[in-house]
C-alpha cells in the first residue's frame, strides 16, 4: 500500500496532463470557445453540482471498481480473453432485446444481453468440450461471430424509423453521460454482489486460482466457484456496457488489473489497487467525455488506464525502466569513475611512486580518451571528493593541462580497485588456471562488482598475497597508505 | 492391525483415456505406515493412479477405498502434492499463503486463518528449511525451493495419508535429501505415503515398499522383495506389447466407456 501512496502524486501529475492535453483538443473539435468554458466544466463535474452530474460520476467509479474487482480475477486466471469474448457476445443480445421493445428500454436490453451472454459461454463450452479445437481459438470464433452478427442487427435498426435516435452506438463506444438512475441500480447491485462473493470465498478462489488440483483434494468445488465467477463477470460487462461500451469493456477489466500485478505480490493488495485503479480510470474517462461533450467514454477510460499502466510500468520501485535506466546509468558513471582512479594509480605506480600528482595529459592518453572525456571524468572525480586539480602554472590554465592529485579517499578507492582487479586476476591463474595473459578482460569486469565479503574469501583462499600474476604489487590495506607503497616498489 | 481398514485399498481399477487403456486391473493395498515409491517408465500411468485415488478421474471399472471409505468422502484425509507443473507459479501469493493453504481444509467458509494454524505454517516452514523465504513471492524461487513449499503446505495439513506426485523433479541433491529425511520423519510419526519417483538407483534407498507400475501392476511389496532384476526388467523393458494389444481391442468393446476426467 506505502507503494501506492507514494505514486499518488505521480497518478494525479499525469491526469492534469491529459486534462490539459485532451479538453484542447476536443475544445477545438465540437467548437467550444477556450479556456473558459473548460474551467467552468471541470468545477461543475467536480462539484457534483447537478444529477445528472453525480450519476455520471458515481456510475463510472462503481463500475471501475467492479471491474478491478473481476479483473484481478480474470487476469491471475488467464481469462483475459474469455472476459473480451464475453463483452462482445453480448452485441447481438442488446440489438434483440431493443428490436423486441422497440425503444430503449433498459430492462429489454439487460434480458437480451444477459441471454446472448448465455449463449457465448455455452457455444464456447460446446466447442471445448465436443471439438478438438483449442481454447484461443475457440474463443476467437465466438468473439467474432457473435460481433458481426451484432453488427448486422445494430445496422438494420439504425435503418427503421424508430432507430434514427436510438442511441444504441453509446453501447458501442460507450456514454457514461447517458446512464439512467435505473443503471446506477444496477450497477450498485453488481458491486455488492461481487463484493460480498469476494468477501465470502476468497481463500477458496485463492486457492483453486493458484493451484485448482490441490483445492479440489480439500474437497472445494472449484467448478461451481469458476461459474459464479463467469456468471458475475457476465453481470460486471453488462452493466458497464452503457458507460464503456461492447468493444472496449474488456480493456477495464485487465488494465488495472495488469496494472496492480507490476506492483504487488498478495492477492489482498492486488485487489484493492486493481479497484482503486480502476475507478480511477472509469471516473477520469468519464470526465475527459464530459469536458468533450459527448466523446465516447470507452476510448478515454481506456487511454486513462492505459496512461497510468505506462506510467507504473516507468516509475515502479525497483525495477520500473526509468528507475531501472537511473541504475545502471548510475552503475555506468561509478565504473567509469573506478577506471579512471585505477588509470591514475597505475600512472602513479609506473614512476614508482615518486609523484603524489599526474598531469591531465598523461591521464588521457592512459585511458585513450579524448580531451573532453577526460575533463568530465576528471569533474566526476572532483565533484565525488576523490580528486583535486590545479592549473599547470598560476598563469596560464588551459584545458587539458592540468596537475590533478588525489584525495585521501580517492587514493583509498583507487588502492581498492586495483587490489580487486589483480586479487581477481591471481585467483584466475592459481585456482582456475587461467594462462595469466587470459584474465586481464574478465578482471576488468569483475573488479567493479566484487564485494568486501568475496575479497576477504579471496584473500584467505590465496593467502595474503603480495604479488599478482604479473609481478606486480598487490596493495593491502597497510600499504594503503602513501608512504607505505613509496617504499615498498623495491621489496 | 488387520482389522483396521487399508489407508489405501484399490480394487480391480481400470482407467482410460479416450477409450486408451492406461491402467488396467490393478489391485494394491496398502499398509498403514507404509513408505511406498511408485515406479515405472513415463507414461506407465502412475499420476492417473494418483489422480484416480483422489478421485480427480473416474475409473472405468473397479473402485479405490481410502480408510474403508469411498474416495469422495476420503480424499479429505489425504495430503496432495501434485505434480510441479500443474501449478501457476506467477499467481500473487507468498510463501507462507501457500502453505497456510495447508490448513484451508479445516476451515469453513466463513473460516479464519487463526493464530494457531499461523503458529503451524510457521513451523512446517522451518522444518523445510524455508522460513526465511516466507514473503517471498511463490515465482521468484528455484524449483527446489517450490518443492519444499508444497512439501511444507502438505504438512500443514496434517493428514494421515500422503500421495505425491514426483517430488524429486528439479530438486538439487540437498533439497533430495531434506525431502527425503522429512519423508522418512513423517512416516514414523505413523503416517502412510505414496511417492511417485522415476530414478531407480534411488528408489531402493528411500522406500520401504514399491510398486512397479507400467500399466498393470507388475509387483507390490517390501522393497528387498521387488526390486529385483527380473521384475524391473518386466517393469522398463519392452512395453507389454501383447497385453497392450488385447487391452485396447477389449476398449473398443462399446461396454468399456471413457474415462471422464472430472471438471477438466
Ligand atoms: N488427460 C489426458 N487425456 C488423455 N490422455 C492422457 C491424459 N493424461 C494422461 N494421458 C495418457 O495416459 C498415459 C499415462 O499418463 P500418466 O499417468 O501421466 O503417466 P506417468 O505419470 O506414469 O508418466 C500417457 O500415455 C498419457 O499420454
Ligand atoms: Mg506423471
């Protein structure tokens, strides 16, 4: 939970983008005049100032936390196919039950898709059980047939006389704008039910979720649980056919869904993000459709929740891509940074300790780099405390000509990792055989990575060395200091 | 002893597959007490005999009787350990869900998880070996790490009897030997277990009954009895082809019918 309160602000940055973004945009389109007007609606959607305002806005969270319910469901179980076949049958169901009433009545359009619904599920059951054919694809015959016949049916109405404002596209793209105090109800239903379900069963759909043969040993029905799960995703895409519409319904359950798997690890917690992400997304779509007067409401849910996916999936504690991207740019800067201290040590070593300084350009042509990388790891080093520079004279300080000399630290530091590297590289050659020209590559990697407690096994499965494969002086931690390495070259 | 009913008692069992023979005729009972490995060549039916003992699969023929009582009423004293890839693995649970899974069976649906069965998993997590793993996500551990999580959920639950199905599989050699002596430790606290296991060169160690399974019983009894090279031979070498031949002209008798396996 700490995880989600910490993003909050980050969701709530990233919803003022797209409520400055998008408003632009549909202000121009339906020929809204500027900033005003905008203003004015954001505070009376926000202000819940009217009915039909409330309804909007208390539908669309509902059915958002609904569907983060399901969802998490359907997407721990894989179902996330079955949920868009489902949402998709039900096409045909809705043009019936409008054909057989002839208006839009809401009670007719619930039967119908309920029953269309039935029928998914049952063809889809058939062709499982009796057919050899595989589960995906039986799913994507169901989804599509039941799709186009929607479509014929949905086109024949729009051609008789009463379907010119039938409305029935809000069922398509969705239009939170046009749910009905009816729908409310039915929504709210949908959620008690399904809350109460969770609320009852769910150590049993916890566990027929993780492990379905163990749970039927224990003696749980996991069949009849799997069936009150359909059949009260059934409900959860019926009711919010209105706000989110048939072909997008199946995006709702499984954004937030998906969304809450990036970031915790228990089924409890999972829900309880999935929901709150989800009413987040189905109160922000049917916002942004508000500003836009009357955008469908099932793109925008779906950009929302598709913009806070993207979003998590950047910033996520530990291994978000950008957190993951500052990483290893971090680990990138600190390797170049250990380079270039080993390059100065080295220097230092090859005048036998004579100079406690090196100039800039003897530091450059150790590491092979131009003037200009070698100003910035020089400011690297500076900038870390490891290294000071003067001008080569008090008068003239021209790039690249430079006295640097290292902090006590840094010298420290640089010791470190030329101990790591030559440690590693006598390890190769006593212990793993290495020819002693093959472990120069392999020590520059692992010198980076070796850790104080891999040294000290080093140290005791090579006993102290002194010298490494090269003849060269191992620093130890007495020789760490000046004087000590000064004197010691000659032993 | 004799008077009591067999933990495990299987009659005359066959059972098919879309009308293939995988299992026919076996009879076996099993002791209380018992340590039993089931070997025999892949594909010799030895999970359908589990499954078909915890009643997962129906038999066409004959019956299994587990503590005298029907498989519907008994397959709640027994602890399952199914095989590792039956299993979703990125499911959202921790370690210690898992194994508190152990005591879903004596819950009811309004049941609690109470101290006293938290106190438990703790336990059982420790005699594995795992405790410091406890909220790990069940994913981000090794195979043999899993295996000992199944092997602690089973002991949460505290059941007479035992099947497992190929605890061994992507185990390294420690975690083998730490499932094994946890066996041997269970069975003498009096329980009765059945593994299934597929290496041979072990087997003989670690049980102290086998049954050599390939399609019929080829032999059940005390391990020194069994293990021997003319029955392992009839066990894995050449398939019994004439039995296997006269099994499926028989199941394309109408009478015979196919196994259902239930809910899958
Ligand atoms: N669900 C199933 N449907 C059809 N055939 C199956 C099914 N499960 C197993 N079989 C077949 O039954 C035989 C025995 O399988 P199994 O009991 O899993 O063997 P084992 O566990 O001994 O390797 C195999 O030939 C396998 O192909
Ligand atoms: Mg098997």
């Amino acid at each position: 939970m700490r995880i989600f309160l910490k993003l909050c602000p980050g969701l709530l940055l990233l919803v003022a983008l797209l409520a400055i973004g998008i408003p632009e945009l549909m202000a121009k389109q339906v020929g809204m005049q500027g900033e005003e007007k905008f203003w004015e609606r954001t505070v009376r959607f926000f202000l819940l100032q009217d009915t039909s305002v409330q309804i909007v806005v208390l539908g669309s969270t509902l059915i958002g936390i609904s569907c983060g319910l399901i969802g998490s469901y359907v997407v721990t179980r894989k179902l996330s196919l079955f949920g868009d076949t489902l949402s998709h049958a039900v096409l045909p169901g809705i043009a019936i039950g409008f054909l057989w009433a002839e208006s839009k009545d809401n009670i007719a359009l619930m039967v119908g898709a309920t029953g269309a619904g039935f029928l998914g599920v049952s063809c889809l059951t058939f062709l499982q059980k009796c057919t050899h054919v595989r589960q995906d694809s039986a799913l994507g015959i169901v989804l599509s047939g039941f799709y186009a016949v929607g479509i014929c049916l949905l086109t024949r109405i729009q051609k008789m006389e009463f379907g010119n404002q039938s409305g029935l596209d809000s069922f398509l793209f969705g239009q939170a704008s046009a749910l009905s105090v009816e729908d409310l109800w039915g929504i709210g239903c949908t959620l008690f039910i399904i809350s109460l379900f969770i609320l009852t069963a769910h150590k049993k759909l916890l566990i027929t979720g993780f492990d379905l043969s163990f749970s039927r040993s224990i003696g749980i029905r996991a069949d009849s649980l799997q069936y009150v799960l359909w059949l009260l995703l059934a409900f959860c895409i019926i009711t919010s056919l209105q706000a989110i519409g048939v072909i997008l319904a199946s995006a709702l359950l499984i954004i937030p869904a998906v969304t809450a798997s990036l970031l915790v690890k228990r089924m409890n917690a999972y829900l309880l993000i999935s929901a709150t992400l989800g009413a987040f997304a189905g109160l922000g779509g049917s916002f942004f459709s508000f500003l836009g007067q009357g955008m469908p409401t099932g793109p925008l849910i779906v950009l929302v929740s598709a913009g806070i996916f993207i979003f998590v999936l950047c910033l996520r504690p530990t291994d978000g891509l950008l957190i993951k991207w500052f990483f290893s740019r971090k680990n990138t800067l600190r390797i170049h940074r250990e380079d270039t201290l080993k390059a100065v040590y080295q220097i230092l070593e090859s005048h036998d300790f004579q100079h406690q300084t090196i100039n800039t350009q003897a530091l450059m042509s150790k590491r092979g780099i131009d003037i200009v990388k070698c100003e910035i790891e020089i400011q690297q080093l500076i900038n870390a405390g490891l290294a000071t520079t003067e001008p080569r004279s008090p008068k003239l300080s021209i790039p690249g000509q430079s006295i640097l000399s290292l902090t006590p630290m840094g010298w420290e530091y640089a010791c470190k990792i030329v101990r790591n590297h030559r440690l590693w590289e006598l390890y190769l050659t006593n212990e793993a055989k290495y020819a002693p020209d093959h472990v120069h590559d392999d020590a520059e990697k692992i010198e980076h990575v070796l850790g104080d407690d891999t040294i000290r096994q080093l140290e005791h499965i090579l006993s102290n060395p002194r010298k490494d494969p090269h003849g060269k002086l191992i620093p130890s931690l007495t020789d760490m200091e000046m004087g000590n390495i000064e004197s010691s070259p000659s032993s | 002893m004799n008077s009591l009913p067999y933990p495990i008692q299987v009659h005359d069992l066959t059972v098919s597959y879309q009308r293939k023979p995988v299992l026919y005729g076996v009879d076996l009972e099993i002791e209380a007490g018992s340590l039993v490995g089931v070997i025999g060549p892949n594909g010799a039916g030895k999970s359908t005999l589990i499954k078909t003992i915890m009643n997962m699969v129906r038999p066409n023929g004959g019956f299994v009787k587990i503590l005298g009582k029907s498989p519907k009423a008994g397959t709640k004293h027994i602890g399952y350990v199914p095989q590792r890839e039956s299993v979703d693995w990125e499911f959202p649970v921790t370690v210690m869900d898992v194994v508190l899974m152990g005591r879903y069976g004596h819950l009811g649906w309004f049941g609690r998880i109470s101290k006293a069965d938290k106190k438990m998993a703790h336990e059982c997590l420790e005699k594995v070996d795992m405790l410091s793993y406890a909220n790990r996500q069940i994913g981000n551990l090794s195979g043999g790490q899993q295996q000992r999580v199944f092997l602690a959920r089973a002991l949460a639950q505290e059941s007479s009897i035992y099947l497992m199905d190929e605890p061994f599989v992507g185990v390294d050699a420690v975690t083998e030997k730490t499932i094994v002596s946890i066996l041997k430790s269970m069975q003498q606290s009096g329980k009765t277990l059945v593994i299934v296991h597929h290496d041979l060169a072990t087997a003989k160690n670690y049980f102290d009954h086998l049954l050599l399974l390939n399609m019929r019983k080829i032999a059940y009894g005390p391990t020194p009895k069994v293990f021997t090279e003319e029955l392992l031979q009839k066990t894995y070498g050449g398939r019994l082809t004439v039995f296997s031949e006269m099994a499926s002209q028989a199941a394309k008798q109408p009478e015979i019918e196919t196994a259902k396996t239930i809910g899958e």
